[in-house]
C-alpha cells in the first residue's frame, strides 16, 4: 500500500487515540490554488498525499492525520515504552492518496460538503462514508472483543481493510470455481467506486478478465438496499464498457450503456469514448461515429482521448482527409493535441496508403514544438517506406538507435517492408539480427516481409534458413509465408523444394487454403518432370475430396448441353481437372451408348467474379493447343462476342473422338496416369537431390562451353555451306557402320563446323578422311575404349594410305589450339529429356525420343541451324515435339529456369521454333504423321 503503514503500539490507549481521531478531529484551514493554509499553524502545504496537516498529542502518544480530498490518509499512535503489557494492535486506515487538486479538495470548516468518501459537519466534524463507517463499526466490535480472546484469527483482526492490489492477488488465488464477488465483498466496503473501477481494470492487465466481468455483474445484481450498490456508478460502468473491448463483446457493452442510463447513472465523455473504442476493436466502426455523433448530441464535450479515438475510426475506414481535418478541429474546440494524436493521425494516413500526408502530419507535430516519440519514428519509417524514400527510413532508425529509443518489432517489420520494396535482402537480414540483439520476439508478419524480400533476390536458401528460425521461434507459418517460399521456389525452378514444403507443412499439420493446394499443384505440373506431374496428380486427387482444388463439373440435359467450367486459377490444375473429367466421360460412354448422343459439350473458362481477361485468354489458348493436339473437335468461341472464352463441340463428334482407342491412349498419355500413378514419391526431394545438383553442374558446363565455342559462319565460306549437307551424310554413314553412338556423329560434326570457322579450307578431294579423323577425335571423347576405332581402320573405310587420318587429326587439334570439346545439340537434348525424367516412363517417351532424333538427324544437315546455340536447338525441338503431343506446358519451367530460356517468345528461341516448323514442313512430316508415330 505505498507508504501507508501498519501501527503497531504496546499502549492500551491506542484505541482511545485513535477514536478520538475518527471522531473529534477537527480541521482549521482552506484549501485556495491547489494548496492548503493551516490556520492553527500559519502555514502552507503544496500537497497532503503522504503529509500530515495536524498533530494530537495525549498522553504517552501522538496522532499524525493526513487528509486529501475529503479522504483520511493515515493515523499513526507511536507510544513510548510502556511498562504495562498490552495487546498489539493492527490497523491500516487507507491507502496512498492524490495530491490536493482544485477539483479535490479538502473540505473547507464550518460548511457541509459531499466528498467521495464522506460529508463535513457544520460543526466542523468528519463524517465518513457509511458504508466504510459500518466496516469500521465491525472493525471495533472484535476490537471491543480483544481481551476475551474471541476476536483474533491467527493473531489478527479478521475484519481489516485491504488495497486494490491485495484484492488482485487474493482474486489470482481462487479457485476457478469459486465465485470472487462474496470472498471480496469486505474487501470492497473500503473502497469507492474509483477505487472499484481501477480495481477492475488490474483484473484485466493480469489477464483476469473474465474475474473482472464476473466482479462487476456481481455487484449489478445486489439488492437496491445493498451498502456496495453505490458501488455501480459512471466510473465502474465506464470500466466494464472497456472491458468488453478484450473479448469484442458489443452486444454487452450497448446493454450496459442501456442499463447505466436506465438506473440514471450519466454517461460522460469517458464513457462514450471506451465504447466507441469497443465498436473499433469489434469491426464496427460506423457504429463507433455514431456514437461520437450521440456524445455531441448530449452535450458532452470530446476530450483529448476522444479525439484521438475518432481520428483511429477515419483511418481504419480509409478515410485519410477526415482523420486530418480531426487535427484542425482539435484546436478549434480548444483542445490541445498530445503526442499521441499526432501519431494516430500518422498512422492513420499510413493505413491509408497516404505517406505523403502522413510525412505533412510530422511537420505539424514538429511545427507545435513536440519531440517525437519511438511511436512517431516507427510511423514516420513507414511513411518513408510507403514514399520509397528508403534511405530517410534508415536515417530515422539510426536516429532511433543514437538516441536509445525504444525499437519495437512493429519498428522493425516496417523497416523491413522497405527492404522487401527496395530489394535489398542483405539489408532486411542485418535489421533482423539488429532486432534479435534488442530481444525482439518476431511475428509471423516480420517474418513473411524478410522471407519474401530474400526471395525476391532468388535466394531460396537463405529463404529456407529464414523459415527454419521461424519455425525455431515457435512462430506459426501462415499462408503468406508459405506462399512467399512457393513463389521462391518457381523462380529458381526447385520443384524439389515445392514437393518438399508439402511434405512438411502437410506433417506440420497447418490449415492449408485452396491456393495453396493450387500452387503446388500447379508448379508441379508445370516443372514438366515425371515424377514432380506424378505427385501434383496425386495431390490433386486428395484435395478434390476436400474441395480445395477441382474442375466444376454441371450437366445440364434440358437444354442439350454438358458444361465443364474450368476457373482461371492455375494451368497445371485445369489439365489435370480435365484429364480427369475425360477419363470419367469416357467411363460413361461404356456404360451408356446414348450418352452425348444428342446435346453439345462447351467448357467455359473463366467464368465467376474471380476470372480475369488476361488469365482466361492464356488459359484458353493453351487448352485450345493441348486439344487440337490430340484431335478433339473443339474449336474457339470467343470469336462470336461471347465475354467469357469457351470451347464448344457437338456432343456425337465428342464421342466418337473419345471412344477412338488411338485418341484415348494420347488421353492417357496427356498425364501418363497409370505410368506415374505407379511410380515412387514417397521421398521424392532425398531420391532426386543428387540428380538435381548432377544436371545442373552439368547444364553449367554447356554454358560455359557455349561461351568459348562460338561459330563464326561468315568465316565458314559460302562453299563449305553447299557442301556441308553432304560431309554431314558421310559423317553418318562412317558413324553407323562402326556402331558408334549418335552423340558421336553430332560432335564430330560440331567439331568439323569448329575447324572450318577458324577459317581453314579442305583441299580438294580429302574431305572424307577428314571427317573419319573427327569421327575418331569425336569417339575418343565419348565412346568406351573397345568402341574406338584405331586410326588403321579409319584409313581403311576411308579409302586413304595409312597415317592419313592420325596426320589430319594432328592438324585439326592443332586447328582447334588442342580444344577439341563437342557438345552438340542432341547431347543437350538429352539431357533436357533425362532431367524430365522421360526414360522413367518409357511406354509414352519412347515414340517422343523417336520424333525428337529424327528432328535432330534433319536440323543437324541444314545450315539453317548454324547460328543458333546447341542449347537453345535443343529447347526448341524439345518445344516443338511437346506442343504437337499437347504436353502443356510446351516449355516445362524446371528447364525454364534453370537455361534462363523463360521466355519462348526471345528471339533466338522463337527463331530456333520456326526453324524447326519450316524443317518439318519441307521434309512433308505433318503433325497427323508425327502423332501416329506416337501410337
């Protein structure tokens, strides 16, 4: 209890004094400007909290009596020594009180006066409040009972008066189920009902909230005649109506606002101001401005808080202007702003997406001569963020950090958005060790902004390293995050990861939304890898049965129509959802031979509030490719005025596709669904991993070649170019009768294509032991040893004395300055096909492979292809063949990725494209060719 304190004497006459106190003291003086004159003593006192005005003295004793406002502070009986042995008491008369104010003060003599806790007597006399006076009265009926021994309870009073914090322990030390209104009703006589309302409001900050609630309904339902009804006034109704703001329980705070002015209990601006803030923190924010509109009406006049309060609502409505016109308003009533109107205004403006208001708001503050607090700073650095004023941000964190204010973990999530705007992770990451070393506990919300700003420098390790420490921190992931380390992931093709994130959250047991189950899905799929499109069918069967990713599916027969709606939300998981619904119709049309006989088919994409143009147009044009692809009749709608694309057939010529075995078994092959439905994906990351970083140490490789190894064709000649087609055809037939591996023919090739672009020339009649030499410089490099040729017999099958072939090699490693590196485009096609993951499927790679070589075998005798790297001739005949399978995606973005050829439409590979169309096209292999090869 502060400084009040327990007297505890060895005079019998303690009681007498104290009595006397209570009963006979008299005050001489006036309290004039906050201060108070003694005339007993001709003197002047500032404040009476923790001061006596008076002092009594008897015998073997004195009385201190301090008085504030009406309130008795303190008696104290200090005796000297007495001889005769006496009975301790103990008595503790009030707690600290409230300097003297000129709205409290102390009453003035010979007048009447109501005071909070009692009324002065004409003659002078204190009388206190009754009920405190009827716990005083119980107070000396065991005093009286001392000496019989039937007064004390372990050594004490059992009736003493006890402060708002001993109350809050006492309340923290029942039971749960014990109720706290009767254990603390003694407890309570002593206080008024300020005293109430603080208490109730301790409740609440030791998270004894609903202890509180049950305390003041208590108190409402006594008895009229009750000593602690009085108890129930404005300042206790005020504090219950703030309560309901911890639970957002408006319901409850409008009944007591309607039972408070039923009892005729006035509502004040206090009043109204924690209801307005119960409206905010429950949503309800234009009930929160109509009962600012009520305050008005009943003539209460807003104060500071509640201004502050008002400027909140307009910012969380979105209405900026009217949370700084607030500010003029203010002055204009004559209130004057406190810091943390200015801020509420600051932080309104940035709710609002207002920076530049909020940057004006801080010249005010700083105009009306008020320092800013950490508050402001963290305002003003989100300001700044928002501006893209980035470097005022960081300015105005070291001011924070030179001046050893206090950064707290909203400070640094706003100075980390501007990391994640500016792009500058390495700075996100040094705020984020600067807030550990200030013991900041991270949210959820930090941590999405520092893993999306790592993610946006493709860094997905460190991405990872982030979310490990989030989970560390026991910080929930929530969507957000999850979503920021998916796009990471796509960006850098880690389709790997994808599947693996899955795993983990899948484990973790979070609540995951269909957008997510969308993403993976959809990344996946379009990875293009077997077993990465294997798991995203799996995954979408199991999120269908939870509705969390499918193809909506209405039939409807009374107007002759089956519509499949497909929702523009991501490729992978339309053409799974399609291929599903194909191999369900199918199932139908065994079942029933009448089915589709007489009404159409439209699938409409994009069809809800939720499609966008763009999106449905893309979607369109590659579902439109895949079924064209695979021979369905349905052809595009959306040249016929419709808004939302659609592709239509008749019902008869649906059916008669679909029940075509060939056309079925290219169905099947769409997403090869017995294939990878048997394939292996429980430890899909662990298996492929070693995979994963072999191509692309691999793929590093090629680069590098490719950056060293350019051709030069203007340096080839003219006349090698007309003859090349034929050298090409002897470089094939050498390579065939020795059994050498294709790659061999294509190397040499390559490296005969290297020598002529360093400018040498052929002379006349030797060409074909040229090229029996680079064959055998090609297959030292590639073939096992038993399969290399010897120099001999490659004099033989060229028809030359012996050490012709070793003598020209020596001449074209010379040629070459000794390099004599070949990596051809069917090396990289290759490779493009193995990281896929082709040969794990053989039944539908293996006529892909065949159509994929013949194409090579044409590029590699055209000089069309001469300028194009074999990296890129690889990814656009790999493009090529996908798209006449209707593969989608044509171009899969784990490659996309990891080639840096994200874009088919670039030059050089929309180039290679056509090349490779025109090639097809003057060779007479049209597309219904290529996909019989298929079957």
């Amino acid at each position: 209890m502060g400084d009040s304190s327990y007297i505890a004497r060895d005079a019998p006459s303690s009681v007498d004094v104290v009595s006397n106190a209570l009963d006979e003291f008299r005050l001489d003086g006036e309290c004039t400007d906050g201060k108070w004159y003694d005339r007993s003593s001709h003197s002047t006192q500032d404040s009476f909290a923790k001061r006596s005005v008076n002092t009594i003295t008897g015998e073997n004793s004195s009385t201190t009596v301090g008085w504030a406002g009406g309130d008795l502070l303190s008696v104290e009986c200090p005796h000297k020594q007495s001889r005769a042995p006496s009975t301790s008491l103990a008595l503790r008369l009030s707690d600290e009180a409230a300097p003297l104010t000129s709205s409290n003060q102390a009453p003035q003599v010979h007048s009447t006066r109501s005071g909070p806790r009692g009324v002065r007597s004409s003659r002078g006399r204190w009388r206190g409040d009754p009920r405190r006076g009827r716990a005083y009265r119980k107070l000396w009926e065991q005093v009286t009972k001392v000496g019989s021994g039937e007064g004390l309870v372990d050594g004490k009073l059992g009736v003493f008066e006890m402060s708002v914090e001993d109350i809050v322990r006492l309340v923290q030390s029942l039971p749960p189920d014990t109720a706290v209104g009767p254990k603390v009703s003694q407890a309570l006589c002593y206080l008024d009902s300020r005293a109430t309302a603080a208490l109730l409001k301790e409740l609440a900050k030791v998270g004894k909230v609903q202890r509180a609630v049950e305390l003041f309904d208590w108190l409402r339902a006594l008895d009229t005649r009750h000593e602690l009804t009085a108890l129930c006034d404005v300042y206790t109704y005020t504090t219950a109506i703030s309560l309901c703001g911890h639970q957002k329980e408006l319901r409850r705070a409008l009944e007591l606002l309607a039972e408070q002015r039923n009892r005729g209990v006035q509502c004040n601006v206090h009043t109204y101001s924690a209801l307005m803030n119960v409206c905010i923190k429950s949503g309800e924010l234009d009930l929160a401005l109509d009962v600012f509109k009520q305050l008005r009406a009943e003539g209460c006049k807003p104060n500071v808080v509640t201004y502050n309060t008002l400027i909140d609502v307009y910012g969380k409505l979105g209405q900026w202007r009217q949370a700084s016109e607030v500010l003029v308003t203010v002055k204009a009533e004559g209130v004057v702003p406190e810091i943390r109107t200015y801020n509420t205004a600051l932080i309104a403006c940035n709710m609002c997406n207002q920076p530049l208001e909020a940057l004006k708001v801080y010249d005010l503050l700083i105009g009306a001569g008020l320092q800013p607090s950490a508050t402001t700073c963290t305002a003003l650095i989100s300001a700044y963020g928002k501006a893209g004023l980035y470097q005022n941000a960081f300015d105005t964190y070291d001011k924070m950090v030179a001046k050893k204010m206090e950064r707290s973990i909203i400070t640094y999530t706003a100075l980390m958005t501007a990391c994640e705007k500016l792009g500058d992770w390495e700075k996100g990451l040094q705020f984020f060790r600067d807030m550990q070393s200030q013991g900041c506990q991270p949210t959820t919300v930090l941590y999405n902004s520092l893993i999306s700003v790592v993610c946006q420098a493709r860094e997905w390790k460190k991405a990872n390293a982030v979310f490990d420490g989030m989970k560390l921190h026991h910080c929930k992931p929530d969507n957000t995050t999850l979503m920021h380390l998916l796009n990471a992931y796509d960006r850098c093709g880690e389709w790997i990861q994808v599947s693996s994130l899955f795993d983990e959250v899948h484990r973790m047991g979070l609540k995951l939304d269909s957008s997510f189950y969308h993403a993976v899905i959809d990344m996946l799929w379009c990875s293009g890898v077997t077993q990465a499109q294997a798991k995203a069918v799996q995954i979408f069967t199991g999120a269908t049965k939870t509705s969390k990713a499918r193809v909506g599916l209405q039939s409807n027969q009374e107007i002759g129509v089956l519509e499949v709606s497909v929702q523009p939300i991501r490729l992978g998981v339309a053409v799974i959802g399609l291929h599903k619904w194909l191999i369900e119709v199918s199932e139908m049309l065994g079942n029933d031979s009448t089915y589709l006989l007489n009404c159409d088919v439209s699938i409409v994409i994009g069809r809800g509030r939720n499609g966008r143009e763009s999106a449905c147009k893309a979607m369109k044009d590659s579902l439109l490719g895949m079924f064209q692809a695979l021979g369905a009749p349905f052809r595009s709608c959306s040249d016929d005025g419709r808004v939302v694309p659609t592709l239509e057939c008749s019902g008869y010529s649906f059916r008669m596709w679909l029940q075509n075995p060939d056309s079925f078994a290219l169905v099947k092959a769409l997403v090869c669904s017995d294939e990878q439905e048997g394939l292996d994906r429980g430890d899909i990351p662990e298996r492929l991993l070693p995979v994963d970083e072999k191509f692309r140490e691999a793929y590093g490789v090629i680069v590098k070649f490719e950056e060293t190894h350019r051709l030069n064709y203007e340096a080839m000649g003219e006349e090698y170019v007309q003859v090349r087609s034929q050298l090409v055809a002897v470089a094939g037939g050498l390579g065939h009768r020795l059994g050498l591996k294709e790659e061999t023919i294509h190397d040499a090739v390559l490296l005969m294509d290297r020598v002529m672009s360093t400018g040498a020339r052929f002379q006349e009649g030797i060409s074909t032991v040229v090229v029996a030499a680079l064959i055998r410089i090609a297959a030292e490099a590639s073939e096992h040893r038993q399969s290399i040729p010897t120099p001999q017999q490659m004099d033989l099958l060229a028809q030359f004395p012996m050490g012709s072939v070793q003598e020209l090699e020596n001449q074209i490693e010379a040629a070459l300055g000794y390099d004599t590196a070949a990596i051809s485009a069917l090396r990289v096609t290759k490779l493009y096909m193995e990281w896929l993951g082709y040969e794990a499927v053989p039944e539908w790679s293996a006529p892909a492979a065949i159509h994929i070589q013949s194409m090579l075998s044409d590029a590699l005798s055209s000089p069309a292809f001469l300028n194009f790297r074999p990296s890129v001739l690889a990814a656009a005949i790999l493009y090529h063949d996908r798209s006449t399978r209707g593969w989608v995606p044509y171009w899969p973005t784990s490659l996309a990725q990891i080639t840096g050829y994200g874009d088919v439409t670039s030059p050089e590979m929309r180039g290679a494209i056509h090349a490779i169309i025109d090639l097809e096209q003057s060779n007479h292999c049209p597309r219904n060719h290529i996909l019989a090869l298929t079957l």
